[in-house]
C-alpha cells in the first residue's frame, strides 16, 4: 500500500489513490461538488485539498463545516489524525461560549463549526471569512432552502480574497432541480462524482450483497386495515361529492396543499372539507404504521388519539369502523400478535450473530415507536444487545443528547452493544462502526436516505443490506422509488460531470 506524501500530511495516514488524485486536482482547480460513497474518503480528500491550501499560505485559515456537534468534532479528529503536527485546530459550536469565540477565530488555523454557529457569528460581526482560504461543506445536500449554507458561501465568496470551496455529500439529490440549487447556492464549478461501480473505485469498495424479504399481512392484520380503509374510504366519497377532489387517488402532500388552499379560502364548507382531510390524513397514518410497522406502533399511535380534542378525531371515535378497529388492535396486542417483519427480523439478528458472534447489525427504522418495539423484541434474541439510537428529545417522548448519541457509538464501536437500532439520525455523517450487515426495516422513497443507509456496511468488508418489504403494501411503492430516484441521480451526476469536462 502507497500513502500519500505531502509535507502538511501525516506519513502513512492517506492510501494514495488514482480516483482520489483526480478528484482533488479538481477541487483546486474550482469550487468543486464530491460525490463519493460512504466510506471511500470524502474526509481525506477535504485534507488534501487543506494541505494544498496550507503550503500555499500558512497565514491563511481553513473552515470545516457539518451539520451537527458530533459531525463537527468527528470531522476535527480525523484531520487531526491526518495533518501534520503544528496546526491549531479548534472546534466552534453553539455550545462554545459567544464571549470566547473571536479569540479562537483568530488564534485558530481549521475552524470546525455548525453552520448555524457560523451565521450567527458573521451577523453579528464576530467573524469575517476574509482571511479564510478553503471552506469546506459537509453533508452539502443541505446546502437548500434557509438552512446556513448558502448564506455562509454567500458571504465567503464574497470577501475572502481567493476564495476556493469544496462541497461534499453522499447524494445531492434525485433531481436535477435540486442538484442544481445545491450547485447554484454553493457557487459550483466542477461536479466530481463516483461510484462503487466506477474502474477507478472498483479496487477500493467491498461486495455489497443486496436481499429484498418480502412478507404478507396476517389475516387478522388485513381484518384491521379492511375498518380503516372502508371509514377512508366514505370520507374520500363525500369530498368527490362535493367536488373539492376529482379522484380518490391522494396522497399526504397532495391532502396538505388542498387544506392550505381551502383555509385561504374561508367558507364554510372549505372548513368543513379540511376537517375531513384531517381524518382522512389520519386515517392514512394509521394505514402506514399498520401495513409498514408495527402493531405495538399502530396501537401507540391510536393512544394518543385519543388524547387529542379535535372534531376530526371525535368523529373518527363515533365511527363503528374505528371502534371495531381499536378493539381488534387491542385484542391481538394482548394476544402478543405481532407484524410479521418483526419475526423476520429477528431470525436475520440470530443467524448473523450464530454466524459470527463478533457481528454489528444496523436496523433502520423510520419511527421511535417502532425502534423501542424493535429493541424489546430484539432483547430475546440470544446474544443480541440491542441499542435505540435516535434523535434529541421533542415536545413529547424521549431522546438523546448529541452528547448520549456519541457515547452510544462509542459502545457500539467497543462491543458493549451488537445491534444499532437507529432513526434517521444514524444516516448522515457520524462514524459508526463497520457493520456487517444493514437492515432496512421499511424502504424508503428517497434516494439521499438510501444511499446513506446503504453506506453503513461493505466499508471494510464485505456487507450485506437487507430491506424488508410487506406485499401490497405502500412498501412496494417507497421500494421502487427510491431504486428510481437513485437511479436517476447518478444519470443526472454523470451528465454534469462529463459536461463540465468537455470545456476543460
């Protein structure tokens, strides 16, 4: 193995590589756009483009952004193992006090901060990026909308003097609409795109093996969604009667837009087609918990509602539909009637864990109620130490600090825990240990998602990623979607990026 030398780079830390040479030839060339797989070095080629950077001008500062703490300090250790000794390098977030920051600004030579930190700090006249010569963005698919990004490089390109930014992400997006922003917001030149199929990268990644588990409701669960689905469907009768929809085809964004409409509009009978779409919206989640989740979830979900004081739900309660609904749900949980992923499941956590008592499982989940019934029901397979790993607490319900998530990953790295059940959270960015296998416990429809989930395993080895799938279902729908959407984002990412070098 040949490692990089450089003399702002730690001997024998970057594996000297062809597609990671031309990747960073580009990013001095301009401001450049990496889209790379986790795990093929996003990271060292942001260093690498630092260390260009730093023998050109030492007097001159280098900024790392990334969405969350954790990233943020995450990020700072592997430049530190990646740089050279001699370099300041500090890490500024919302938690480092408002009072101390200009100091660490300018004593600093790599800044690792949140964007929000950022901001805040370059309104407030803390900061000027005058002085600053690279500014890289992790995690660039954020670079939308009104999140920090775009108005940091707004700023930064122009007042620093020679101004050069590398953005990095996974996945930008599935379509050229929102890759273009992406590209538009960050005041991109070159797109640089890889993947695991690329000659270049071939000799670097691990086989990936793909399983789709596919699996049919229980009768009594079909029973159940026969009440949901005849009460939605009365509702969706009475709105084409009125005329406010023209087919019983709709989905949630398409129901929230039609409520927004009709709360412009202020009559009478727009407020009480609202009311109706607000059944219908719950109706329809109730209808993804019980086909794509859990019962445990599904039941949950019922609890709180009937908490809630809204007309919508006090007619949804008189229904005969939904009472016989609820009895039944509450019938089969009692009977420790379960959806049928949850058996699957736990029959790919005990083989994987026969076959190699040393494995790490990552479980992907899309809601807590389903990680908590995901963890208790993992917790009786032998050998298995099972760990939630989700988001910070909201309104209602529980959560983890960015500090607890750290301290959680940490364990899992050690081997306090085998099996990562994780939300969302568990996509993006953080360093978790190399796992053997991914299990997808619904599909998802976006290709940024997938592609991060994706990511967790075959980093060191080969992997597997599993997706679990109810026929029927919506499941089905979100599967082929997403495969879609990735599908088209690479088709996108190509064409840019051969584009661009035809006017090289």
């Amino acid at each position: 193995m040949e490692f990089v030398s450089h003399p702002w780079i730690a001997p024998g830390t970057i594996e000297k590589r062809k597609y990671q040479e031309h990747v960073v030839a580009s990013a001095i060339d301009g401001n450049t756009l990496v889209v790379l797989p986790t795990g093929l070095g996003k990271t060292s080629i942001a260093a690498l483009v630092a260390a260009f950077k730093l023998q050109r001008d030492m007097s001159r500062k280098i900024l790392f952004l990334a969405p969350t703490r954790p990233l943020v300090e995450q990020q700072c250790a592997a430049f530190g193992k990646y740089m050279r000794t001699g370099l300041e390098m500090t890490v500024i977030t919302g938690s480092t006090a408002p009072s101390g920051r200009e100091g660490l600004y300018r004593k600093a030579d790599v800044i690792f901060s949140t964007p929000q930190t950022i901001e805040n700090d370059l309104k407030g006249g803390i900061l000027s990026l005058e002085n600053f010569s690279l500014c890289v963005f992790d995690e660039a698919h954020r670079a939308v909308g009104n999140y920090a990004y775009p108005y940091i490089a707004k700023a930064y390109m122009a007042s620093a003097r020679e101004p050069l930014i590398v953005a990095l992400t996974a996945s930008p997006g599935a379509e050229r609409a929102k890759i273009e922003e992406v590209k538009r917001m960050l005041f991109i030149k070159n797109v640089e795109v890889r993947s695991r199929e690329d000659e270049d990268v071939r000799a670097y990644v691990h086989n990936v093996e793909q399983e789709r588990i596919e699996v049919e409701l229980t009768e009594p669960m079909k029973a159940l969604r026969k009440y949901l689905n005849d009460v939605r469907e009365e509702r969706i009768k009475k709105l084409m009667n009125w005329g406010i929809i023209k087919t019983a085809n709709i989905g949630k964004t398409y129901a929230l837009k039609l409520q927004e409409e009709l709360s412009r509009n202020k009559t009478g009978y727009g407020f009480a087609a609202m009311s109706v779409l607000a059944e219908i919206l719950k109706l329809d989640h109730a209808l993804v918990l019980l086909e794509t989740q859990s019962l445990y979830s599904t039941k949950k979900y019922f609890d709180r509602m009937l908490l809630q004081e809204t007309r919508a739900v006090e007619r949804l309660l008189r229904e005969d539909g939904i009472r016989n609904a609820m009895r039944l749900l509450s019938e089969l949980v009692e009977e420790g009637h379960e959806h049928p992923k949850m058996a699957k499941l736990k029959e790919i956590v005990r083989r994987e864990i026969e076959r190699d008592k040393f494995s790490r499982i990552m479980v992907f989940a899309q809601y807590r109620d389903t990680i908590e019934k995901i963890c208790n029901e993992l917790s009786a397979v032998q050998g298995a130490i099972p760990v939630q790993f989700i988001g910070q607490a909201r309104k209602s319900g529980k959560g983890l600090s960015q500090k607890e998530q750290v301290q959680i990953l940490n364990e899992f790295k050690m081997g306090f825990h085998n099996v990562l059940v994780a939300s969302s959270v568990g996509e993006e960015g953080l360093d978790v240990a190399e796992t053997n296998v991914v299990v997808f416990y619904e599909p998802i429809s976006s290709a940024v998602r997938k592609i991060q989930r994706s990511g967790r395993t075959a980093r060191t080895q080969a992997g597997r990623v599993v997706v679990l799938m109810t026929k029927g279902t919506r499941d089905e729908a979100y599967h082929w979607a997403g495969f879609n959407r990735e599908k088209n984002m690479k088709k996108i990412l190509y064409g840019m990026a051969n584009s661009l070098k035809k006017y090289v």
